[in-house]
C-alpha cells in the first residue's frame, strides 16, 4: 500500500492482527486542521471510523481536489482495489479507526459460495460509503476488542471481518433479484411519505436509498428503471410540482416559496423553474391567475 500523511499524529501504539488473507489494523492518531493524507491499496480495504468524523474530514477520488469534488468521510468505507484516496481535515480532531486489508481472492472465496462469482466480483469493484453503521458498529467494536486483547481462535476474528465485509459491499439481496432492478410501489410509498412528511426536498441519493433499505448504487440503478429518472431528477421535478402548487394556491412571494423548498436563493430556484416548466415561476403564477379569472 502506498501512502502518505501531513498534519496526522498517532496517538496510541497501533494494534494488528494477521489473519487467513485478512489485516485488521486499529489506529488511535489525532489530526491536525488542514491536514492531509493519499491512500492507494493493490488490494480492497475498509475504513470504519469508531466515532463520527464527517465534519471533520473531506475526501476525494479525484486528483487530490478537495476543494472542487470532496464530500464528507463516512463512518464505514469500502474502498475497491486501486482506488485513490485523498483525505482533508478542516479542523483539529481525534479519531479512532479500524482498517481491514482484504485480499482480493479471500473475499471471493467467501462471497462466492453465497452470492456467485459474478455478483461477488461485481460487488468488490463498487466502492460504498455508509454513514448508518449501526449494525456493523457492533461487529466492529468486537473485532476491535479481539485485536487489543486475542482470547479466541482466530477463525472467531474472521467470522466477524466476514460478516462486516457481507453487511457493507453493495451486495443485491434476493428479494432485489426478484423484482427485477425495479421498485416496489411499496417503497416508492414508502420513500413519498418521508418526503412529504419530513418535508425534506435537499435529500441526497445515500439519505433517499436508507428510507427505502437499499445500498445507494444499487438504489440509483433500480429507481432510474422504475421512474425513467434519476433520484435527483426525480426529487428536482417533484420540487417544482411543489412550488406549482404553492404559487397558485397560496400569497407567498417567489422568495419565500424558493426558501421553503430548499433552493439557495430566488434566482436558482427561477432558473430551474424555467428549464421544467418553460416559464419563470412569476409569469406562470400570473397565467394561472388569467386562466381561473
């Protein structure tokens, strides 16, 4: 693995254990605002951070440009073979992180049995970032503890780096298979009512693909064959619905209606509307009033 820090500290002596084609590595370090760091692995590996570092750190797959394509470090990353990882800290902080290094050949053999060939191979070429890790939280914080302190076979540790890696590669469950890369319209229920309730319109396709209990990959996938849209898309034009309805049926100013629909100012919000609907929202509002006079 190649890679190089600026601005990181460990803070604990780091603890490792080698296993059947697996290395389990828990770092303890502290980071510095304005620190850096380029990770790149021949093999796949994971991130999971112990505790929530997400406003604290940005990463990026392209070119080290933080500034122009970063988003924020997940609790769990699944990074695929060869994969570029430059990371940034916007302030100080510590952090607690356990690294899995996988090879590549381990991982099939134990996917493969389950899920075939293909799919396992697919799946290890996908990169995933979670930010809900409940349920690998506690597997992760076992395996952290066999690290510090080995009392078991070593075949306990590897069961559970199994059953990390099975709960977060994007993985199709079989229920998915079934339904052939489309939708239930009990999810498609299911997501409307969240969004409606919640009355959040700015959701990304990671919060979009939680409500409905898919990997976000695999969600966008599916959901451009059902709606013949993508996520974004989608939610952008149901947005827009939403000011239609709030410009004819209500006395809010364009401002107030582009704020509460989370555009960032009038004029985006003016701007998208031309683009779906062919008018500004003040001169649809002005037809619309012509129309019911």
């Amino acid at each position: 693995m190649s890679w190089k820090t600026e601005g990181i500290r460990v803070t604990s002596p780091v603890q490792w254990r080698q296993y059947d084609g697996l290395v389990s590595v828990l770092w303890e370090a502290e980071s510095q605002a304005g620190a850096s760091g380029y990770y790149l692995a021949d093999d796949p590996r994971i991130m999971f951070f112990f505790n929530d570092v997400s406003s604290n750190v940005q990463i990026s797959n392209e070119d080290g440009d933080l500034a122009r394509s970063s988003r924020p470090m997940a609790r769990a990353v699944y990074i695929p073979a060869g994969m570029p990882l430059w990371t940034g800290s916007r302030r100080k902080h510590s952090f607690s992180h356990l690294n899995l290094h996988l090879h590549r050949d381990r991982v099939l053999r134990y996917l493969a049995p389950s899920v075939g060939t293909s799919a396992a191979q697919a799946a290890l070429r996908r990169p995933v970032e979670l930010q809900d890790v409940a349920a690998i939280d506690a597997l992760a914080k076992l395996l952290a503890e066999e690290i510090k302190n080995p009392s078991r076979h070593a075949v306990y540790a590897e069961s559970l780096i199994g059953s990390i890696v099975a709960g977060l590669l994007d993985i199709p469950a079989e229920s998915e298979e079934r339904a052939g890369g489309r939708l239930t319209q009990g999810q498609m229920n299911k997501l409307l009512s969240h969004i409606d309730g919640a009355g959040d319109y700015r959701m990304s396709v990671a919060d979009m693909a939680g409500i409905v209990g898919l990997s976000e990959s695999w969600f966008a996938s599916v959901f451009k064959q059902t709606t013949g849209h993508t996520p974004l898309q989608w939610l952008l034009s149901k947005r827009i619905e939403l000011a239609k309805g709030l410009l004819a049926e209500s006395d809010l100013t364009v401002a107030s209606i582009a704020a509460q629909l989370g555009f960032s100012d009038q004029a985006h919000f003016t701007k998208v509307f031309r683009q779906i609907v062919g008018e500004t929202p003040a001169a649809w509002r002005r037809l619309q009033s012509f129309r019911q006079a």
